[in-house]
C-alpha cells in the first residue's frame, strides 16, 4: 500500500495585499459578526491570510474580496481554515471550496502572466 506524494505547494506574494471581509460558517449559517483582514499570499488551491480574529483549524469561512482600490469583486469565495500558526494568532491559511468565475477573472488579471502560470489559474 502506498500513500500519494504530498504536493509542494508555490505559495506566490502578492505585489499588494487584497481586503477581505471573513464571515465564520457554522453549517450553512453565517455568523452575524465579520472580521477585517487582508490576503498576503496567493496559490492555485488558496490563500494566507491575517485577519483581525482568532482562528482555529477546520473552520470554515465566507470571503468577501476587495481589489487595491476597495471595489467589491466577490462575496461567494468559500474557504476552509487548514493551517495556523502560534507565533502569528493573526495569520493563518485556507483553501479554498469555492471560486466564483469573478474572483477567479480578478486573480487572472491582477497577477503577472509568470505568477498565473505558476499558480495555474491560466493554460
């Protein structure tokens, strides 16, 4: 029996941090509280992201993404919480569930053609 080689993961900075609005899923509720927070890093299957909360494995979260400027590009980006990190309670990574088509269009197009390519959002 063998087990599948774990996949390395190229995480990519981004040139400037995104805003986003993280909402705390419980089943297919939303809490009514929102925590501020800015996407730094970026990858084909998620994001790291530090945020005005604590956070805790497993989570699941809803995101609202900003552009630079502020300009709403999505609030249906789903994300599960899959790692954290003590010395940095405000930072944590998720991956991705869920990419809307306008999220995914505003990551294409905000990111250098090299960074695309390595993230494979783009053939």
């Amino acid at each position: 029996m063998f087990l599948p080689e774990q996949e390395v993961v190229q995480w990519v900075e981004l040139p400037y941090s995104l805003p986003v609005k993280l909402t705390i899923l419980s089943g297919k509720h939303a809490s009514e509280e929102a925590y501020l927070g800015n996407l730094m890093r970026l990858n084909h299957k998620g994001a790291e992201i530090q945020a005005n909360m604590s956070s805790e494995k497993l989570l699941n979260l809803k995101i609202a993404l900003f552009d630079e400027t502020g300009q709403e590009i999505t609030t249906d980006l789903y994300a599960k919480i899959t790692q954290t990190f003590e010395h940095q309670p405000t930072v944590f990574q998720v991956h991705f569930t869920a990419i809307p088509t306008e999220a995914k269009a505003f990551f294409d197009k905000s990111l250098a053609p090299s960074t695309l390519y390595q993230l494979n959002l783009i053939d």
